[in-house]
C-alpha cells in the first residue's frame, strides 16, 4: 500500500496518457483529468487474477453465485444495507447499465432530470435516447452547493418520468446528507418519479457518510434503481463489472428482459475474481487510501489558498476530485481550458463539459501519488502567475 510508488503509464494504452495529444493536442500536458487512479489494484485483486492466467483457459464464463453473496457481504458491512442476491443485475459498466435503464422505463420524449453540473455522459445517455432533458441545477450557498429542491419539484410535477441522481455528486464532491435524500425521495413518491441513484462513489467517503438513497427511502412508496461498481473504488474500471440494485422484481425482470434482447451480459473472469477479491480482502487497501486521498486534498487546499487565493477550492466530502473555481478570473469556459493547457501545461477535467454551470471551473483528479500532484501544483502555480504578469 505504498502509494508513493509511481507506476509508468505511458504506452499502456492508458486513456489518461496516452490520449492526451487526441483530446487535448498536445502531447506535453500534466494529466489529472479522467477519474481512474495512477494507483495499482489491491494485492489480492492481483493474486486472484494471475491465476485465471495461470489457467489459461478464457472461452464463455458463467458468473458464479459468489459474486452476488460477497457483493451483498460488502452492501452489508460498508452501508449496513441488507440487499438480498437475487436483486442484482450485473452489467457492463454503470454508464451502459443507466443507457438500459432509460431505455427500458422510458419512451422515447419523456422528460429525464439531471442535476447540473454533473457528470457528462448523462447528456448524452438522455439525448442520444431520444429523452427530453430536463436540467435541476444545484445551488451555491455559503455553505456550499447543494439542490435546489422547490425547482426539483417544479420539473417532477411537469411530467418528469425519471431522477438520475450522482451520488456522491460528480464533480462537486458532494456527499448527500440524509435529510436531503429523504425529501427527494419524498418528492419522487409524490409525482410518481423513478429516481435511477448512479453511486459508483459511494466507497470513496472523505467526510460524512454515504447513505444509499434506496436505503433512505425504503418506506416510501416510491420505484428506487441503484447502480453500483468496485471500478472507482479498487481502480477496476477497465474490467467493465457493475451491478444494478433493484428494489421491485418485475422492475428487475423488465430490465433482465431488455438486457437478453441486447445480448448484454456475458461475464468476464478477470472481472469476477477481481470483485470478488475486492471486496473480501480489500478494505485495509480502501482505508489506507482514503487516508492519502485525504492528504492529497490537503496539499491542494493549502497551497492555493497560500499562493493562488484567486482560485477557490470546493472542498470535496466524496470522490478523489476536486472542484476548482477560477471564475475570479472573468474567463470564459474555452478561454479558461486554453489557459490551463497554454500556460499551466496542464490536462484537467473542463468544467464547462459538465453543463454551462460548470463555466469557471475545472475538476482535478487526486487518486495519484503526491509527487504526481505536486508537479500538477506546480504547473497550476506557473500559469497563476503567468496571469500576474500580464
């Protein structure tokens, strides 16, 4: 668990590396952009996976039961969550496993809610469905960001048929308290809205607690989709395993239907064994690295706040990504991108791509070794005073 150790990335078909000169035109930039960690899987997740190599053996693989018992094991320890093994459906990734889910509990036209700025591909689950979306933006307060709950219930009692909900939020690095699940689930209860919780986050806990929105609303009456993975939490996303919760059984049944006429669903080993050995044995590795999240966090905050004060850092309670705003400096959201890459070297997550109201800002991945994020510190510092300068 020494996660000072730098791992070269570079000609590894990393995204993160080597797609630099493809997303960003430049081969030289600094990157902490897309949300994978420079960090290695567990050493358990490893053991279990050289043997399936060992094996050698890699034609059509059925997936186990063990899977769906060890995964509700860790439901169970994690979240104190009683899911039962028969309501997950595995699949291919949380972004495929929502396109399905609109597709099969929406029409074509109806209205989807999103809350804005969010992760991006839930605009292009919705549109390229053929869903109208509908955007909840969520609020800036003194205390932070938070949702906008009276528009939320203007957009749901307009006919909205479907909630996606980021939790813990990407990229404000939210962690929903509670209260405020409760009352979403509260307002899904009354205008009939199946709420779709995407919480592939929900490992990654900085402050607070992680409360499944399922498990919040339980007593309602109100149609409850959980979408969860080991992928962001084990730095497994390349494995392409998640699973979808389901509270109701014919829910479950329409969406395993839809799911066969796809012929989605074919289990890959290397996932099995890997989730598997997560969530057994890889909680010291979690907690360990929740720790170092935690002081790469620190290390940001400190050093902006010391020597680039024009820049606010949204302090996260979830995820390893940080919300960095840079509206002091009166850029647009393509001049703020250009700035980043021409003056600070630099490849991070353009806030403008999560929605307009994400114009200002930029996301920082910090699920890499301190080295790592001071040389991204440093470059931020070089164009922070570049910008002195002129």
């Amino acid at each position: 668990m020494n996660f000072d150790e730098v791992f070269e990335r570079k000609q590894t078909n990393s995204m993160k590396w080597d797609l630099l000169k493809e997303r960003y035109q430049s081969e030289d930039l600094w990157p902490m952009w897309v949300a994978d960690m420079d960090f290695q899987a567990p050493q358990p997740v490893l053991d279990a996976m050289r043997q399936v190599v060992d094996h050698g053996i890699f034609g059509y693989h059925a997936r186990p039961d063990s899977l769906r018992e060890v995964t509700a094991g860790w439901l169970k320890k994690r979240f104190k969550w009683e899911v039962q093994k028969e309501d997950f459906v595995f699949t291919p990734g949380v972004v495929p496993a929502i396109s399905h889910l609109i597709k099969t509990f929406t029409a074509k036209g109806d209205q989807v809610i999103i809350q804005t700025p969010v992760y991006y591909p839930f605009y292009s689950l919705i549109k390229n469905s053929e869903r109208t979306l509908v955007k909840n933006p969520l609020k800036e307060t003194d205390d932070g960001f938070v949702m906008d709950l009276d528009d939320l219930e203007e957009k749901m009692k307009a006919g909205a048929r479907m909630l996606l909900l980021c939790s813990p939020h990407n990229p404000i690095g939210r962690v929903w308290k509670k209260e405020e699940l409760r009352k979403v689930g509260e307002l899904a209860e009354k205008y009939n809205v199946l709420v779709v919780s995407d919480e592939i986050h929900a490992d990654l806990i900085l402050k607070g607690e992680h409360v499944p929105f399922a498990k919040v609303n339980n007593d309602l009456d109100v149609s409850v989709i959980t979408c969860m993975a080991p992928s962001k939490t084990f730095n497994l996303a390349a494995l392409q395993l998640s699973y979808v919760i389901f509270q109701d059984s014919e829910d479950r049944t329409s969406y395993e239907k839809h799911l066969s006429n796809e012929f989605v669903g074919i289990d890959n080993p290397f996932a099995t064994v890997a989730a598997e050995a997560a969530y057994l044995h890889g909680e010291p590795w979690l907690e360990a690295l929740l720790e170092y999240i935690k002081g790469n966090v620190e290390l940001v905050k400190q050093d902006i706040e010391t020597n680039m004060p024009k820049i606010k850092v949204v302090e996260p309670e979830g995820t390893y990504l940080i919300w960095l705003d840079f509206r002091e400096f009166g850029m647009s959201g393509l001049e703020l991108q250009e700035w980043l890459r021409k003056e600070g070297n630099l490849a991070l997550s353009d806030g403008h791509i999560f929605g307009p109201e994400g114009s200002g800002f930029a996301r920082m991945n910090l699920a890499c070794p301190r080295s790592h994020v001071e040389e991204g510190l440093r470059r931020l510092n070089q164009a922070y005073n570049s910008y002195k300068v002129k």
